[in-house]
C-alpha cells in the first residue's frame, strides 16, 4: 500500500510520480531476500522508469505479459491454475527460474476459481465451467445494462452496478436487486426501513454468498502472495503492472453492453452513450488510483479492446473511444500514475490521435501488437514509451532463429534512443519455450545500451 | 421508391429504412422487391467496408436491419426465396474458443453475398467439422479463433479434415484476432483472411461466384 505523503495535494503530478516510484523502487519492507536480489530488483525498477521518462536505461527492458504459457510449460491444466494454489505456485515458480523475465508480470491467467463458483458468476466461462479444463477463462458478452437503462447508469452509477449490474452478473448475488440506496440511511427514523431488506431470505443467501467468496478470496490472496513473495526473494523481480483500469468505452461495451449494443447505440442513441461515457471518466480514474495505490505501483494496466483498426472509423474514435480515454489518462497522470497501455490488435489508424500534446511527455507507456513499430516511432517517439509487436503467432509457429532476427531487427530499428521495452504484441499463451527463450535472450544481449 | 430504401439502408437510416418497407409493403409492393433492395443496399455496404468507410457498427447495425425488414416481409412471401443459393460454406470458432463476434459477422456477409452457410457456432470439436463436411459437403471451411490459443486447435481441426481423407475436396481459411499468414501455414490452411470482406473475396475466389 502507498501511503501518500502529507503535503500530496499540493505536489504537481511530476512530484507525485516521483513519490510512488521512489516507494516503489525502496527496498525497506520488500521480501528481496540475498544482496543479488537485491541488486536486480532496484536495476530492473530503475531500467523500467528509465524508459518512462524517455531515458536510455541500461539495456532493453524485457516486458512480455504473461499468460497461461506458464502453466501449459509447468506441465499443469488451466483448472490447475484457477483450483490448485500449491501446482500453481510451482509451475510459477518454475516458469519464473527458467526465464529469468525482468519483472514478475502480474498473471491474468491465474484467478480463483472457487470465488467465482460461490458468486456464480455468468459474464465469463472457465475452466470446468464452461471452457474445457485446458483452456483458460474467456468472456461472454451480453447485455447486461439494457439499452433503455443509460438513464439510471448515467445518474448513478455505482447503484446500477449494486442493484442492476451484479445481480445479473452474479447469480448468487441476485437478492441484492432488492437492496435500497445506501442514501437512505441519513436520516435516524429512516434506518430501520432501509435495512429490512437486508433481512429478507433471498437477501440474506445473497449476502452469504458474498461473504464465502470473500473468504476464498483471502485464501487466494494468501497463496498467489505467498508465490510471488518467493519470487521476489530469490530473483528479485519488481511486481509489474500493479494498478487496473479500462477505457471508458470498454468499460461500458465490454461487459454492460457488448459489442453488437454498443455499436448500435452509436447509431441509436449516441448522446446517452457519450454520456455515459463522460460519466464513466472518474470511475476509471478512481479504480487504476485505487488498485494502484493498493499495490504500490506506478503502473496502472489498461488493456483496449473496442478502438482498434477496423472495429470503427477514426472519425467515431474521436468522437466515441478516445476523448474519455484521454481523459481517464490524464487523470491517472495528474495522480502520479504511469498508464500502461496494452494496445491489443492494430493501431496504425489511431496513432496521431493517441499522440495528444495536452498529455504531457514521458508520462506513458504502449505495447503494441499488430502495429507498424516504425510509423509508432515516428509518432509516439519523444513523447511516450512503447514496445511490443514480437508476433504471437510467430512465438508459437516459429523457429528460435526467427524470434531471434525479429527481436533484433526491432532493437535496430526502434530502440536506439531509449523509451523501449521488448514485449510480446499480446498475453502468452501458447509458445514455444526455446522461441520464448530466444526472445529472452536475444534482448538481454543484444539490447544492452 | 425501392432506391430510396437501398439508399436508406445503405446510409445507416435505421428509421427510415423501416418506415420505408412498411409503406412499400402497404402500397402493395412486392416483397421480393424488397428484399432485392436489401440485397441492393448490402453490397453497397460491403464495398463501403472495403473502401474502409465503414467498420464493424455499421455492419452490425446493417445486419440488424436486415432482420427486422426480413421479419416484415416474410409473411408476405408466396414461396421460399432460398432456392438460389450459392456454394456452401461451412464455419465455426475452433475448439476451446468461444468467441463468436467475428465469426458471425463473416457469416452475415458470406451469407448476403449470396454464398449457403453453415454456421456450427463456438467451441466446435474436431470431429464435429469432420463429421459436418461427410454429411454437408461444404465447398469451403472457414475456422475462426479469436484467441493465441486457438493455434493449436486450428492445426488439429485441419489435420483431423486431412486424416479423414477429406482435405482434397475442401478449401479451408482461418480469420480472427489473433490469426496470421504463420498461423495459417503452421495449421496447414489454405488462406488466411484479415475480416469480412476478406473471406468473401476468398470464398467467391475458391468457388467461382461472382
């Protein structure tokens, strides 16, 4: 947990950020366990931000996001990993040695199934429910705001998620639609009405399934702690991204709308969507804040989904994806946060809007999948940080000599002036290990400054 | 007053394109005719997705249009129009994906572009595809996967289709997220398209429609 010093609210964003990398970089209270773990722990902090304020460091940042390749190279199951904390700490311990990554990247495979399976959760499938026990979590999309409830999102948003949103998304928790506003507690006569619901039976099974996967929650917290903290402590990896957030327009499209309503209220009713969107700025703002915080991290994690090439005209990216994107990311900014921006598909349309003077230089960082790494340099260069584009596909159905040509010929053509992090285009998943290796191996030789 | 309904539904103007078809109809138009402007008003979206003037919504919200005005005019149709479809195309997300959004927008275009199609939805076994290109006698398969994790699954459909001794008399592409001309070659497909639009101009291609 950072905690904010007392003079924060008068600090500029710089000075902020200045303070959350500083506790983040500290060893005071860290698990770092030998004098070498020690050492690597401040040389990749200090390689990472490096790139951030634009600064060659001392080599290549090496910043894959990891997925399930882990457990498919641990020889365990994507129901191990979700089920089993003692094979997963094994095979993330395992993965960890063998590679020797930069930094140890939070693992969006790794997720407890049991919290899910009290809360009876429908928004994703997982494995044993509803993906085989092989493949990893995915999500389902559905309408779970319908399209005549913008009204009651954009007037209060967090009572549409307790009372509209969760009880459909949870089916444990469905008794929670009868819950009242929290407002009707202000007054002392009013307090006995506002908590007989909570007293009703369907109430009262909702509120145990809560507290239940509240528990296993714990529990995992405990054990994915316990793995990283090994980590730590033997190789001294740095805990990268911390914080997570999403693009307002994917907040509402991913998971409240879907894709097939969101693209039709563009057409249907674009003013309650842009509306909504407004709306939905400082609720993103506050969850990267929150979790960042929370984790004491600079880095707050937004994967975009819904503004790549080809999923809308530049025109609707200026007028629906980007101004509460931007805004979102300002907001981040001025709390002394690092926005990662994990850019999933292709960009090249969208890199002189996102290239925005009004965010301020070194201020955040882009991975890349599918993008022309030579026009992102061009347009992003000098001004934010960026990497990214070793293709997925190629990891999985290349040779060692490929990966190895490919990583090079980015550091050749991209890295030379700092402001550069090797990274996979999306999450690994499947790959080849020697490819992985090659990749690997490739920046930490032949990217050293 | 039917160009105006291509020009409505062309445009996007929801509204308009159904306060259109109601008045066509109670005029006492033909309901083919209708349904002609509809294939009109798609092929004009088609090449405006490909010109890239328009993405993914307004495929989407043509799409939707197209249901409610076939919803109106269906009633009224003496007999079935199905009766001239073209090349049969067989297509599904790959096993252990489960994503659908891609896939059935291929489905809605190779479908107006004249072409039958049959859609065996997500996660779809190995076998399922053998056993459907036995039974369906597809001219083409498409495979979608929207994950990394769909690699495999795409090679192994492809070999299964191989070994049942059925690779001969199918042309077989790829599309989706994540989905490349590697990809493509490691699963031992025929093409790999990069949307839509692609995979009609495959199709047609591979067939010989026009």
């Amino acid at each position: 947990m950072f905690t904010p010093p007392a003079n924060w609210r008068d600090l500029p964003a710089r000075d902020r950020r200045e303070a959350r990398f500083a506790a983040w970089m500290a060893l005071d209270g860290k698990p770092m366990a030998t004098p070498a773990a020690q050492a690597t722990f401040t040389r990749h902090t200090q390689r990472v931000k490096d790139i951030i304020d634009l600064k060659k460091p001392d080599r290549v940042p090496l910043l894959p996001f990891m997925g399930s390749f882990f457990a498919i190279y641990g020889g365990i199951t994507a129901h191990d990993v979700m089920y089993d904390y003692a094979k997963y700490t094994q095979a993330w311990l395992k993965y960890n040695r063998d590679f020797q990554p930069d930094y140890l990247v939070f693992s969006g495979a790794f997720n407890p199934g049991k919290v899910f399976d009290l809360l009876d959760y429908k928004v994703y499938r997982w494995p044993g429910r509803g993906t085989p026990k092989t493949q990893p979590f995915q999500c389902v999309e559905a309408e779970y705001m319908r399209a005549d409830e913008y009204d009651w999102y954009i007037a209060d948003p967090e009572g549409f998620y307790m009372r509209g949103y969760m009880p459909r998304a949870f089916a444990a928790l469905s008794g929670w639609a009868m819950l009242p506003t929290v407002f009707a507690t202000m007054e002392l006569p009013m307090i006995p009405a506002f908590m007989i619901p909570a007293g009703l039976p369907p109430v009262v099974q909702s509120f145990k399934a809560f507290i239940a996967a509240a528990e296993a929650a714990l529990e995992y917290a405990g054990a994915s702690g316990q793995a990283d903290g090994q980590i730590m402590a033997e190789l001294g990896l740095p805990p990268l991204p911390g914080g997570f957030t999403k693009a307002p327009f994917d907040i509402i499209g991913d998971t409240l709308r879907g894709t097939r309503a969101i693209m039709m209220d563009m057409y249907r009713q674009p003013a309650k969507l842009l509306a909504a969107l407004e709306r939905t700025v400082p609720i993103a703002v506050q969850m990267g804040v929150g979790t960042a915080t929370g984790q004491n991290n600079p880095f707050v994690f937004i994967p975009l989904h819904k503004g790549a090439d080809g999923f809308m005209s530049n025109a609707d990216f200026k007028k629906f994806y980007w101004p509460s994107l931007k805004a979102t990311l300002i907001g981040l900014v001025n709390a002394g946060l690092v926005p990662y921006l994990f850019v999933e598909g292709g960009y090249n349309q969208r890199l002189d809007v996102i290239a925005d003077p009004e965010i301020p230089a070194g201020s955040t960082y882009w991975t890349f999948d599918k993008t022309d790494m030579q026009a992102v340099k061009r347009k992003l260069g000098g001004w934010a940080a960026f990497g990214g584009n070793v293709p997925n596909s190629m990891l999985h159905a290349g040779t060692p000599a490929q990966v190895t040509d490919y990583v090079k010929q980015l550091i050749d053509t991209v890295a030379g002036d700092g402001g550069y992090a090797m990274a996979a285009g999306a999450v690994v998943d499947e790959a080849k290990p020697e490819n992985l290796h090659a990749m690997f191996d490739t920046c930490k030789s032949y990217g050293v400054y | 007053m039917s160009d105006e309904l291509v020009k409505a539904i062309a445009d996007m103007q929801e509204e308009e394109a159904l306060a259109l078809t109601k008045k066509l109809l109670d005029g006492g138009a033909e309901p083919i005719a209708i349904l002609n402007a509809c294939r009109a008003a798609m092929e004009i979206v088609g090449q405006r997705f490909e010109k890239n003037e328009y993405f993914i919504p307004e495929l989407i919200l043509a799409g939707e249009m197209l249901k409610t005005i076939s919803a109106e005019v269906k009633p009224r149709l003496k007999q079935s129009v199905d009766g001239k479809k073209g090349a049969k195309v067989l297509l599904g997300t790959v096993q252990g994906d489960i994503h659908d959004i891609g896939k059935d927008i291929v489905s809605f275009m190779l479908d107006v572009n004249g072409f039958e199609v049959k859609d065996l939805g997500v996660d779809v076994p190995v076998a399922k595809f053998v056993e459907e290109i036995k039974t369906y006698q597809p001219a083409v398969v498409a495979l979608s996967g929207f994950l990394t994790l769909a690699y495999t699954s795409m090679k192994e459909t492809v070999e299964a289709i191989a070994a049942a001794g059925l690779r001969q008399q199918v042309k077989i592409m790829i599309g989706g997220g994540t989905m490349d001309q590697q990809i493509c070659a490691y699963a031992g497909a025929d093409a790999f398209g990069k949307d839509a639009m692609a995979a009609v101009a495959l199709a047609k291609e591979w067939t010989g429609a026009k």
